[in-house]
C-alpha cells in the first residue's frame, strides 16, 4: 500500500523542485502508476485487486522516492486557509489514507477553485482514480491541463499517456510518453533499481510499444529489467517472451546479435536466433547462440522461476494440431494416427493401468491460437506431454508457451527446436534422408554419383546434404543438372548426365515427380537398376570396371520400348521421394526396379515394424497411411514408452527424452533418437524397390 503514497509525494516532489512555467525536463517527470496495475504489491484495498482487473497487461509498478523536504510539496498562495487544506490532504496521503486524501482533495477544489494547487489537487486525483482502477475518471482529471509548457502540463500529459494505454489505446499513449525518454541515444539505457522514474516509463512505453513495434518493445523491457524488483522482473519476462514469439526466426537472430550480452532480450530470442541458424546449417552458430542464451535465461532468472503447472497426468497426452486452416489435412491424418496409437502394447501403459487419454486442440495457423491452446492443454488439462503439428507461424509460439509451462512437445517438424525449448522433433529433415541415401549408395559400392533435382531453396539443400555425404564416404559427385521446380519435361536437365560416367543419380524431389523423371532417364538411355546388374556391367570400380569405361547392360526384359542393348547404361536410381504410395509401381515400375528410396515411411504390411499398424490403419479409415501418420503414431508411442518405463512428471519426460543419443522407441520410422539441440538424430529407413514390392532395406 505504501508503494502508491509514495508515488504520490513523488509527484507532489517533482512538481515543486520546478517554478510554475518552466517544461518539467524530458525523463524527469515523477512516476504515475503503470498500466493496469497496483503500485503495492502488498494487496492493499482498492489498489492491487482493482487496478489489476481494469487491464489484462500490467507490470508491477516501480515506486517513486520519497521526497527528502515533503514541505516543500505545497505552494504558496495569498489565502493561507488553502494552503492549510492542502497541506491536510497531502499529510491523508502520507499517511496512507486514500479515502480521506480523495474526500479532502476533492473538498479542497471544492472550496478553493482558484487556487495555485488547484490542477495539482486534481493530478493527485487523477493517480488515486488510477490507483483504485477508475480509468476513466483519471482520463477527465488530467485531459484539461495537458496544454501548455509548465511543470503541470507535462504532467498531465504523461498521466494521460497512462490512461490511455490503460484503455487500450496503445499507439495514442506512445505518442505521449516518448517524449519522456532520455534523448540521445538508439537504444534506451538501463534503469537502475535508484530511478523509480525511468523504471517506470521504461515499462509503460513497452506496453505501448508492443503492438506496433515489438522488436522496440523488446528493447524497452531490456532497459526496464536491470532496475526492477522480482516481481516486476517476472511480468518482464512474461511480455519480453510473449514479443519474442512474435518476431519471425531471421529477425529474431538480427535482434539477438545486436542485444545486450546476459539481457532480457537475448535470453527470450534464443531458442529462435538458434533455429534460424541451423535451418542455415550453422550449426556451430547455432551451438554458440546457445551458450550464450543459456547464460542469459539463468542470468535473468528463467532457470528458476516460472508458472506452476504440476507434474501433469501420466495417462493424458495433448495433442495441438491444425484441424482448421491451410494444414488442415496435416492435422486431420496426425490426429488419426495418434488415436490407434493410444492403442499400442498394454506394457507401454501407465503403471496405475489408467487406459491414455488424448486431449485435442486445434491451432489452425495463428500464434496466439497456438500458445492458447498449448496453455489450456498444460494448466487445464494436466496433459504430462504434447505431440504438436502446426506451420512454421504457429509452431513457435506453441513451443515458447510449451517450454514457459516446462512441458514436452513431440513437435511434427523436421527442424530441431534446440536445447533451450522443450521441444523434440520427430520427422527426419529431409536432409538426412538424402545422406542416409548416399550412405546406403555407398555401401553397396557406389563410387560415382550424379545429382538431378528440381532448382528451389529446398532442392538446393537436398543436394548439398548429399554431396556432404557423399564426399565424406570417400565418393565423388562427377555431374550435376537441375530442373524447373514442377517441370514434366527433363531432356534438357538429363543432356549433362549423358556426358558423364556415373554409377547413381540422386533425385531430391517427390515420388509423383519421380514417376516422370525416371522414365526420362530411361528414353536418354540411363537406364534405373538393382545395384548387382549396375556392379556386374562394371558401373564402380568396386565392381572391377576401369576408369572410363562401362560394359552394357540389357535393359529389363519387360520393356520392350527400352533403346538397343548397345546404347542403354544402367545405373542406380537414389530419391528422398516424398508421399511415396504404391502409385509409384504401378505406374513406372519398370522405370523404378532396384531404386533406393527414403521417404520417411512407406505402407508395407510384411515389414515386422510397420505391419500392426499398417493393418489397423487400413481396417480403420480404408486406405493405406503415409509418413505423416508415421511419424505421429510414434510420437504418441514415444510418450506412452517412456511413461511406461517409470517417467511419472512432466519434468521426468523432459529429462528422458532430453538425454543425447538415447533411443526411446523402436518406431515405424526409425530408433526414435534424439541429440543435444532436440533434433532426431536417427537414421532412417531406406526402402527397395524390387518388382512390384517396395521393402525396407535390411
């Protein structure tokens, strides 16, 4: 309760420290109280349960000093009897007694309307209609003295610029209040724990600032943390994280590089600054960036405060999926996938034997959607662990809410989120898929290779992962051509392949694009087969062919299209072949036979891992699912396994699946295994294709 009396004097200070006339300086105004909140954080009456409840954005108020000559508040005037009331109401604030100071306050003006304190009694006023909430009545005490240039105009201004924030005219209560920074500089510096004054306006044009500008708003709780009290620091970190969701990944890193080192604001952009980086492949940038934030969250009291949320419930998983909007169907397969896996062995159950329960929450493809709907999942629901799919402008603010709440994500991303979030990813980044491609390639004896992908950002990644791997094996990339993202014709892109002697082409794109591209590589006589036929015509030096020549091989009996003999070359066909279906064979299957293919996840019924849930699937929705169900039955059973091996709280599922290089499931898609920034580190599947039967490599 004190803390409102003295922001009080405060005023009363700062008014009378400068001659009527004279422009109160810019930063050196007394502190009103902040928006929407109570100066005290004691639960006075009438100060922090009313002031809190007329706004749902309000950091705890800094306190202004006490005055060292209270006295010398008042001024003077002609008519000694004023003075004397006003004296009697400023000593009601002093003591605290807010009622009695409104009454004489009020009685003051009533009695002595010209009076020199008279737009001072009716500033005071105004910051006790703040201080029990009444916004509105603040708004009309200060309105009609805020022209001019004196001391009490300024003032009047910036208690307005506060009530209109209050009222949630944002970009109205900036205007008002940048007036009040210190001038000079960029970036606002910190306030010191000493300066009540510029604590305050620091949080107050951070609450403006937000919506417009939150990298601004950013900088502002970076200058306001340094001098705030704890819980002033917890609404600072609650805002500063909330902004940072908010700023795409690049801007985020940008924002980063140029923060203050152990700051709030690097502390809040790190998980994002670092996801950029290894979306880049920086990996080393990447590890650096979290270093640093890793200090910065601890240095700014991330690693030991938060939200109590409880350990959660063993047998409830969230699940936040886009069930509306452009994901849609992502969503709807996900959701279908993760109810046949509540279904799985009952030694993967809870040991209290509670059947698992999944609870749902669409997050279509907003942010705020996202974050609210992961929060009602953890606080309301008790889910022990949440397996989330959502778009690249969703997806981070669900996984900043997720890791605020210290409750896992099995994120349906194939990005890893980094150690600094809760977060796990569990598809293969398409980049692994190729290498595990080149890998297998050259294991069987592969020693030249040739690349022919579509010429996008993503094609361009694929084919630079495989180069990577296939260099580090000790095999060489001879040739390289690429196509127009969409192209149905490919002679062009195909002539330098025909130039060079290669034992494997790569293509990096879809299964439906591969249905063309091979049957193209086919009519310029390259001919896709088993890597035995490849090795026999002496397509490696493995196979004992010598460098520049090539024996020929037959092209396949059952093609009777197929060029002459003496013209075709075979060669092993490599593709990540994403959404591969049985269309593949049925409609180029003479093209396809031997390729080695890596979509994530293919629908063979007589794998042992996949048949269960393959046959249930089909049985259930009538068709055969796809790497998105895959990949969301085994972040559903991931959960369900460590459960069942003893994991009991939320923060027991964090630790475990946190472990670098520990395997946590046996899965449709690969060993669920997870490294130190949460990616999945796994290999996965290389599937065969052999005759009309598409296998998994053994």
């Amino acid at each position: 309760m004190r803390r409102a009396l003295l922001l009080i004097c405060g005023l009363l200070a700062a008014c009378a420290s400068t001659s009527q006339g004279q422009v109160l300086p810019s930063g050196a105004i007394a502190p009103p109280l902040p928006p929407g909140s109570a100066a005290g954080q004691g639960g006075g009456a009438g100060t922090a349960g009313t002031a809190a409840a007329t706004s749902a954005a309000a950091p705890p108020t800094a306190a202004a000093p006490i005055p060292s000559r209270p006295e010398t508040a008042t001024l003077g005037s002609a008519d000694p009897g004023a003075d004397a009331d006003f004296a009697a109401a400023r000593a009601k604030l002093e003591k605290d007694d807010r009622e009695g100071a409104r009454q004489a306050l009020e009685a003051f003006i009533t009695q002595h309307p010209t009076s020199p304190n008279r737009t001072l009694a009716d500033l005071l006023l105004a910051r006790l209609a703040l201080a029990r909430g009444d916004v509105p009545a603040a708004r009309k005490l200060v309105v009609a003295h805020t022209e001019g240039s004196d001391t009490n105009a300024a003032s009047a201004r910036y208690l307005l610029g506060l009530c209109e924030l209050r009222l949630g005219n944002a970009s109205r209560a900036r205007d008002l209040l940048q007036p009040f920074l210190p001038r000079g500089t960029a970036t606002p510096p910190p306030a010191s724990s000493s300066d009540d004054m510029g604590l305050e306006l620091r949080g107050a044009l951070a609450e403006a600032s937000g919506p417009s500008d939150p990298v601004r708003a950013l900088e502002l709780w970076d200058s306001y943390f340094p001098g705030a009290r704890e819980p002033e620091r917890a609404w600072a970190r609650r805002r500063a994280s909330e902004l940072a969701g908010s700023l795409p990944a690049e801007a985020a890193w940008r924002v980063w590089t140029a923060s203050t080192p152990h700051g709030l604001a690097r502390a809040t952009l790190g998980a994002k600054a670092s996801a950029y980086l290894r979306e880049k492949a920086d990996a080393a940038g990447a590890s650096f960036v979290e270093q640093e934030t890793s200090a910065a969250r601890h240095a700014s009291g991330f690693e030991t405060t938060g939200v109590p949320v409880g350990p959660g419930d063993p047998s409830r998983i969230g699940l936040a999926l886009p069930l509306s909007g452009k994901f849609q169907v992502v969503g709807e397969a996900a959701l279908r996938a993760a109810m046949l896996a509540t279904g799985v062995p009952a030694s993967a159950a809870p040991p209290n034997g509670t059947p698992p329960q999944l609870v749902v929450r669409d997050t279509a493809t907003d942010p705020d959607r996202a974050a609210r709907g992961v929060a009602e999942l953890t606080r309301g629901e008790a889910v022990i662990a949440i397996v989330g799919a959502a778009s690249s402008k969703a997806g981070p603010s669900a996984v900043a809410q997720a890791t605020e709440d210290g409750v896992a994500v099995l994120s349906l991303e194939d990005a890893a989120p980094g150690a600094l979030t809760t977060a796990f990813q569990m598809v293969h980044a398409p980049e692994m898929r190729a290498m595990a491609l080149a890998r297998a390639a050259v294991q069987l004896g592969a020693r030249r290779f040739a690349i022919l992908g579509p010429d996008s950002a993503a094609g361009k990644r694929l084919r630079e992962a495989f180069r990577k791997a296939v260099t580090e094996k000790g095999a060489t990339v001879v040739v390289e051509s690429s196509y127009v993202p969409g192209a149905t014709s490919f002679s062009p892109s195909i002539a330098p392949l025909k130039k060079a002697m290669f034992d494997a082409v790569f293509v990096p794109d879809t299964a439906e694009r591969l249905a063309l591209v091979a049957p193209a590589l086919a009519v310029a006589d390259l001919w896709p087969q088993p890597w035995a036929k490849v090795q026999a015509a002496g397509g490696s030096r493995a196979g004992g062919s010598k460098r520049g020549k090539r024996a020929v091989a037959a092209p396949p009996p059952e093609s009777p299209d197929a060029p002459a003999a003496s013209k075709a070359r075979p060669i092993l066909l490599l593709s990540t072949a994403s959404d591969l279906s049985p269309k593949l064979v049925d409609n180029s299957g003479r093209y396809v036979q031997g390729s080695l293919l890596c979509p994530g996840f293919f629908a063979n019924d007589a794998e042992p891992r996949a048949r269960a849930f393959v046959e249930t699937y089909r049985a259930a929705y009538g068709r055969d699912p796809h790497a998105a169900e895959a990949y969301a039955y085994d972040a559903v059973a991931t959960v369900q396994g460590v459960v069942g091996r003893g994991a009991r709280t939320r923060e027991d599922l964090v630790r475990v699946l946190g472990t670098p290089g520990t395997a946590h499931l046996p899965g449709l898609t690969g060993n669920v295994t997870f490294g130190p920034d949460h990616g999945r580190v796994d290999s996965p599947f290389v599937y065969l294709v052999e005759g009309q039967d598409i296998r998994q490599m053994k």
